[in-house]
C-alpha cells in the first residue's frame, strides 16, 4: 500500500462521501468500507434503518466506483450487539438514558475499524465527523468544527490519544453547505441525502419496544409516584421514560408534570414539577481526557452535558483515576445519568466522562 494510506467509513451518505473525494485530492491512498452492523432482526416489523440498509451500501458503493477506488463491507454485527445494542439496553435497565452513537465512535469507527485498516497495512481511518484533529507538540487534541450547527466534538470526547493519531476529520475546516457543494461538482447522486437523525437501530424513535424485544420480556408497567410516594397512576415501563420528559405520559395531574426520577428496582416513575430538574453539579465516572493526563487542579472549563445543550461555565474536579466531579456556575436541567458530561476549554475538548448522578441542591 501507498503511504499516507486511508480507509474511509462511508455510510452512503454526502459527508463521507466528501471525505473520501477530499483524500483523494489530497494525494491519500484512498479504500472505502461500510459497516454491517445489524440485521434486520434488530428492528421492528416493517422498518426500515435510517443508515446503514442495503440502500446506503449500494450508495457508498456507487461514490466508491465513480472515485475509482475499492470498497469493502466489513461485518462487525457481533461485536456492535455486544458492545453497544447490548450496553443501550442494559444501560436502560438500570435507569439511565445511555447515548449509543459515543460507545460505537470509541468502540466500533475507532476501535475495530482502526484495527482493520491495521491489518489492511493502512495508516489512517477517516470519517465524514465535523470535528478537528491537531497535532500540538506530543500531543493530539480534539477542536471544535468550523460549522458550530455541525460540530461533532460531543460524539468523539472518548477518542484516544492513539485513535486521535491516527484518524483523519477532513470536513472540520467546513461547512455543511460547502461540503453539499463539493457534492454537486463531484457529481454524487447523494448531495442532498438527508442526514439520519435517529439512532439507526432504532429508527422509529421506540427505544422500549426495541428493549423488549432485544431482552426478550417485556418491561412491566408500575406506578407514577411523586416525591413523596403517593402514587399518581400507573406507567409503561420504567424503560420508556427519561429524565425531564413531559410529552408522552398520558396521565392528567391538573398541571404540567415532568419526569423528575426513576427507580428501576422498584419500577416506579416519579412526577414533579420543572424546578425540581435543577441540580448544582454532577458525578462521573469512565473519564476520558484528550488535552492532558490529569486534572491536578479545579479546572475551569465550560461543560455540555447533552449534543444539544449550549455549554455551560463550570468547575470540573479529578476525584480518581477515571471519576469526575462538576459544579455548575448556574444550576442545569435534567442532569441524566448515562449521557455524557464534556468538558471544553474555548475550541479544545479537554475531555469527557459518563454522568453517573446529577448532585442534590
């Protein structure tokens, strides 16, 4: 193989489609491939996965042919049940709202693709991410994209300095308009392919219907309670509710309810007000850095605890060698255990962890 050699994930869809036609230009050694990593048992009757289908294998094959490069199916559906269907449900089971889309960057794009590409005697793995990898001195840090509406950064907290070193984000520098552009002058049929939304093994959205059927049982109904026990009425499973949730509990209190806990092992669902969502810090846990080693000091930072929270002033502290504490500067909402907290430092990511308990006021 060529040096300077990549393999691309490519789903099928116009980022990774570009990615793999940017490389090109920029003189890489360019082998596409496409993950296999569930099958139809996985989904419901009648659904279709909003990415990785036939379609979109047939679609990343088709920018593979017109760029004149090879592309590979490469079939990690074991390790992807194992390492990510079976920890979202798992993760679930316990309480939490797990995000699915981190473990496969950190386990499947990063993990076992980079280790193909490896065994292929490539060099880089690539990916269509909004995100940027710079080199500064020894170290690889994470930054954020040009496009801020695109910025991946959330997603790719758990990469490793070793995965950083050898993975290549070549739309960070761009635009999600721009990139579409590029589409259209190379002539790809999927230029204005919508992006998947979904978590794409769950494409209608039912998280408590693909549970049950990937356990095998079902998640008994319990009891709606408030925080002082009384019970409110019954719910669905304690698997179909998340923390802040108000849509969707078809129950009438007479005011507006939100999901304030849960308690999977007495199955109950506890009700409350909005401000009861409030919490003036967190505790976490599998804490991963990208910018350093350590934590030494209270470190000053900004923080998002979801994709789509604007980041928020805080004080995040190392309590042990993969354990986390942050305190808020101002109280945030639905602080949920299973989604990440991400720790930035202007456009560095310094690093991240998984929320293990929001702190009581």
């Amino acid at each position: 193989m060529a040096d300077n050699s990549v393999l691309v994930g490519m789903s099928g869809g116009v980022d990774s489609s570009v990615t793999a036609a940017l490389l090109l230009e920029q003189g890489y050694g360019v082998t596409g491939c496409t993950m296999h990593l569930f099958g139809s048992d996985a989904l419901g009757m009648g659904q279709e996965s909003a990415c990785c289908g036939l379609s979109d294998v047939e679609d990343a094959r088709r920018v593979c042919w017109r760029l004149g490069i090879a592309h590979y199916v490469l079939n990690f559906k074991e390790q992807f049940r194992r390492e990510v269907m079976q920890d979202f449900a798992d993760s679930y089971l316990r309480g939490e709202t797990p995000n699915p889309c981190i473990r496969c960057n950190g386990k499947l794009k990063f993990g076992a693709m980079l280790h193909r590409a490896a065994e292929l005697g490539l060099d880089y793995v690539a990916t269509g991410h909004y995100a940027r990898i710079e080199k500064d001195g020894d170290r690889y840090l994470l930054k954020k994209a040009a496009d801020r509406k695109k910025d991946q950064t959330y997603f790719l907290y758990n990469l490793t300095q070793a995965q950083l070193a050898h993975t290549l984000m070549p739309l960070g520098g761009l635009t999600k308009a721009e990139v579409r552009q590029l589409a259209e002058q190379y002539g790809f049929r999927n230029a204005e392919k919508r992006d998947s939304q979904d978590i794409c093994f769950v494409p209608d959205g039912d998280y408590g219907a693909f549970i049950e059927r990937f356990i095998g049982q079902p998640c008994p109904p319990g009891d709606f309670v408030d925080r002082d026990g009384n019970v409110l009425g019954r719910h669905r499973g304690h698997i179909r509710y998340t923390l802040g949730q108000r849509k969707g509990l078809e129950i009438a209190l007479g005011q507006r309810a939100y999901v304030t806990a849960k308690d999977p092992e007495r199955n109950t669902v506890t009700l409350g007000g909005n401000e009861e969502l409030f919490s003036p810090g967190l505790e976490a846990k599998e804490l991963n850095l990208i910018a350093c080693d350590r934590l030494d000091t209270p470190t000053r930072c900004t923080v998002k605890i979801r994709h789509s929270q604007q980041e928020a002033p805080a004080t995040a502290v190392q309590t042990g060698e993969h354990t986390l504490e942050v305190r808020f500067d101002q109280p945030q909402r639905a602080v949920t255990a299973g989604q990440a907290v991400v720790l930035y430092s202007g456009e560095v990511v310094l690093g991240g962890a998984t929320i293990d308990r929001a702190m009581q006021r």
